[in-house]
C-alpha cells in the first residue's frame, strides 16, 4: 500500500499512506480519484481482498494528504473498485464494489446500492460524461451501463420524498436525425447495436403517498395488505387498496402559454421518469368519438417550452428547452416554415377524421334505426285489406340503402377497417396525406416543391370527398332524418359539411 502526492507536477513526490488509519498494510490501490472542485482533495479506494477481506475502504483524502476522512459505512458491501465525484454537486459520490453500483448524496456519510438497471456485479471503473450528466459503468463479466442523466439526484434530500409531486430534473431536447452507420447498408446479424437514451426531454420528478403503487413487488405486497386491513377495519368491503392510482397529466405549452401537448403517464412512489418526444399534439383520432386521446403530431420548433405536471390537485411546473441538431445549418425561419406546413397537413386530418366520426356515428345510429323499425314492423297488426299500407318497409329499404352509402364514402377515405388482402388505395385520400406527411417529415429544413406539390395534391382530394359527402348527407341522410322523424323515431343526428353536428 503505497499513495503518494505531488503539488510540482511531479518533480517531488511526499507519501502520504501512512495517515490512513484502519487500512490493512499491503492493501492494494485500484483507484484514485482527484477532486473536480477542489484541487487538494482526492478519493483514494483501497482494495484488501486478496487476503479474503471483503470489506470497503474508502478515504476522502484532503490538504494534499495531511487529512484522511474514512467514507466507509455499514451500507456498503464488497470490497471497493472505483470512485466518482459528481462534478456540480461535490456532496454526489458514486462508488464502485464487487458488489455493485452505490451512492452517496451527504458526501460519504452515508450510502445506498442503486439497483434501478444496474446488476449484482463487479463495477471495476466509472466515468462520468459531464455534458450528458451520464454515469458510464464498466463491470466484469457484466458488460457497460450508461445511468442516462443523473442529474436528479443533485441536492435530492430526505425531505424531498415527502413531497406528493415535484419535478427534479429535466434534460434539454435536442431534435437530432437518426441515421444509420456509414459504410454499409446491412450491419449482418452479427452487428452490435446498443440501447440509446429515449430522444426527446427527460422529466424526472417525484410522487409520494401511500395511495400510490410502491416500484418494489414486495413492499407493495405489504402495502396492498395494509390497505385491506385498513379497508376492512373502516368496514369497507371491497378488496384491495384504495383505487386512487389514477393517471399523471402532463401539459406542455409554448413560449405563448397555449398549450399544445397533452398527455397521460403511469406513476408509482419514488422517482419517475417520463419523457417528452418534442411533438405536440395530433389529430384526433376517429375511434375517439371526439373526446381526448390524441396522439403525438408535428415536431416542435426548437426554442423553450413550458411543462406542467398534474396529479389532483397537485401541479409543478418547469421550462424545456428544443434545441437544434447541431449538424445542420438550418435556420429558424425554415424550421418555422416546416412546421406550419406540417400543421396544415394537420388540419388535413382533423378535416379527414371528422369527416369520419360523423360517418362512424352515423352508420352506428342508423343500424339502431333499422332495428326498432322492425320491430315495430312486426308489431303491426296483421290485417287481410290491400289497401292497408306498411309506414316501415320502404323506411327500413330506404336505410339499407343508406349504409350501403355511407360504405363507399368511408372507402374514398381509407380501406375499410378491418380489411383482409391487398387494398387499391391510390384514389383514396388518406395517402396522398400520409404522402404530404412523409415528404415534410424527410427533409431538416423548409419544405421542398414535391412536398408543397403533395400537400396541394392531399387538399384537392379531400375537398372533392368532403363535398360528395355533404352531398351524400343532403340528399340522402336528411331525408331519411326527417321520415325518422315523421315515425317518431328521432335518432339520427343532422351533420354539415366538416362532420360536426349541427344540432
């Protein structure tokens, strides 16, 4: 066991070993570690288990070595391998063991094994990627980790568990293009491909309460018992823990403060993490029946966001930012140019969709329609006088001829869901607007003349299909509307052109 310091870069050396009380004699050296803020400070880990002493040794060494601090606590287990000091926040320590992965946030006093991802193994090294805030681990027999963005657990304390939500970190965005290796096509199936970080904004934040589902299977076994035991001694008969796990809503607003994401996410007690994929919100969908449920549309431009996060009555709020891909000189004019493009093409769908839902609930009401029409046909009284005529036989004709309709105007839009072989859907308008998607979506920059050619094309089409189905709905549904009517049957619901309801 020997440790010496040098403050002449090396012209003297002064050993420095000795103050190290508690440390065996002989003790291996596997890492020392000098101190980002402080340049008379170091971490020096001792390793003893060459002679079956498993035990951690690990020492804050200050004032050049005239200060040795035992960081060594019964939290930790297997000997010690490697050392890191967080570079903004001195009091983060990262420890590396034969047994695993611990830190610190008291600078050392005290410890706990981060098992989030990270194996029982041997971390023979650590790195830190100071503009990422990413914990690199090397491990023997077990392959690197990558910890992504860390930085949450910089000035995390005790008291922080106790907050009911609070946003902790949150990495900036950057809007990079994913592109295959140079230099070959097909990497073969013996290439190796590594997980990346989810692109977009990580938010990482807190939740506690004991309503919430615990991360571990086994304290949230406990907790599920104590809830029922509670239950029932409150007289409560049902089972299980209170049903309060709802969902937590995250809002994402401009620079403007109007909102233009929204979205749920699955929470738990402990530390979350979710992540923002820089898209706002898309169209509504036409399985929605017009309510919630949109999915992710156009990608932002880059610039600073607003994020809010709701659970109840709780709410914590921080800014974003989008950034660029540092690769391309794209101005933000053009990004803005490409954006509203893509939010035209947008409105396409929403026009498309509603066009849809008002089919959808349309055929829906009119198979309602048809049956109570026969039924009540067949609770005529039967009667022998020619004369006597059927008010609901040409109706219940009338609205299978209808449907028949409605079919084919479903099918100038898209195929009809589900469908089985192969579909002709060159004239339908849903590709030429997945068309005017995909071009706009190809290019990092303004859009080119074939993408403004398409989403010309795309406009065309769905003009012509909104008009035959406006068409469609004053010739042949307000009709059938109004003899539902005469018959007391007031079912079905008036639309205009656009597919809202009119009344």
């Amino acid at each position: 066991m020997v440790a010496h310091v040098t403050q002449d870069g090396g012209q003297s050396w002064d050993s420095v070993e000795g103050r190290a009380r508690g440390v065996p004699d002989n003790s291996w050296v596997p890492h020392i570690e000098a101190s980002p803020h402080d340049p008379s400070v170091a971490f020096v880990v001792f390793d003893n288990h060459r002679r079956s002493d498993m035990n951690s040794y690990i020492y804050r060494v200050e004032n050049y070595g005239r200060r040795w601090v035992n960081l060594t606590s019964k939290d930790l287990s297997g000997y010690a391998l490697s050392m890191q000091q967080d570079h903004l926040d001195p009091d983060l320590l990262f420890l590396g063991t034969e047994f695993g992965l611990f830190v610190s946030l008291n600078a050392g006093d005290d410890w706990f094994k981060w098992t989030a991802g990270v194996p029982t193994a041997s971390v023979m090294d650590l790195a830190i990627q100071e503009r990422e805030s990413d914990l690199v681990l090397g491990t023997h027999g077990r392959s690197a980790y990558v910890i992504d963005d860390y930085s949450a657990l910089r000035g995390l304390s005790e008291s922080d568990f106790d907050q009911r939500l609070k946003i902790l970190s949150i990495t900036d965005a950057i809007a990079y293009e994913v592109k295959q290796s140079p230099s070959t096509r097909f990497s073969g199936s013996t290439g190796f491909t590594g997980e990346n970080a989810p692109r977009g904004a990580m938010i990482t934040f807190m939740m506690s309460g004991d309503d919430l589902t615990h991360p571990d299977e086994n304290t949230e076994r406990t907790r599920q018992i104590a809830a029922r035991m509670a239950s029932a001694n409150e007289g409560d008969d049902e089972d299980g823990p209170p049903a309060d796990n709802g969902k937590l809503t995250i809002e994402i607003a401009d620079s403007d403060g109007h909102m233009i994401r929204s979205f749920e996410a699955d929470i738990h007690q402990g530390i979350n993490r979710i992540v923002w994929n820089m898209r706002r919100d898309g169209a509504m969908p036409v399985a929605s029946g017009g309510s919630g449920g949109r999915g992710p549309g156009p990608e932002v431009v880059p610039g600073t966001y607003q994020i809010t996060l709701k659970f109840g009555d709780d709410e914590s709020s921080s800014e974003i930012s989008v950034m660029a891909d540092p690769r391309y000189d794209v101005s933000q004019a053009d990004y803005q140019t490409k954006f509203d493009a893509q939010m035209e093409v947008l409105q396409l769908t929403e026009n498309m969709n509603s066009a849809l839902r008002a089919i959808t609930a349309t055929n829906s009401q009119l198979e309602t329609l048809k049956a109570i029409a026969e039924r009540k046909k067949e609770d005529l009284p039967d009667s022998e006088e020619e004369d006597d005529s059927d008010p609901y036989g040409d109706f219940i004709k009338a609205i299978s001829e209808a449907e028949d309709g409605l079919k084919e105007l479903e099918l100038r839009f898209r195929p009809k869901s589900p469908s089985q072989g192969f579909t002709d859907s060159s004239d339908m308008v849903a590709p030429y607007i997945g068309r005017a998607n995909f071009y706009l979506g190809s290019v990092h920059g303004a859009p080119t003349p074939n993408a403004l050619i398409a989403m010309e094309e795309a406009q065309r089409r769905l003009d012509e299909a909104l008009e035959i189905v406006a068409g469609f709905y004053s010739e042949t549904i307000e009709p059938l509307r109004a003899g539902a009517n005469e018959l007391g049957l007031e079912i079905l619901e008036a639309y205009d052109a656009s597919g809202d309801k009119t009344d």
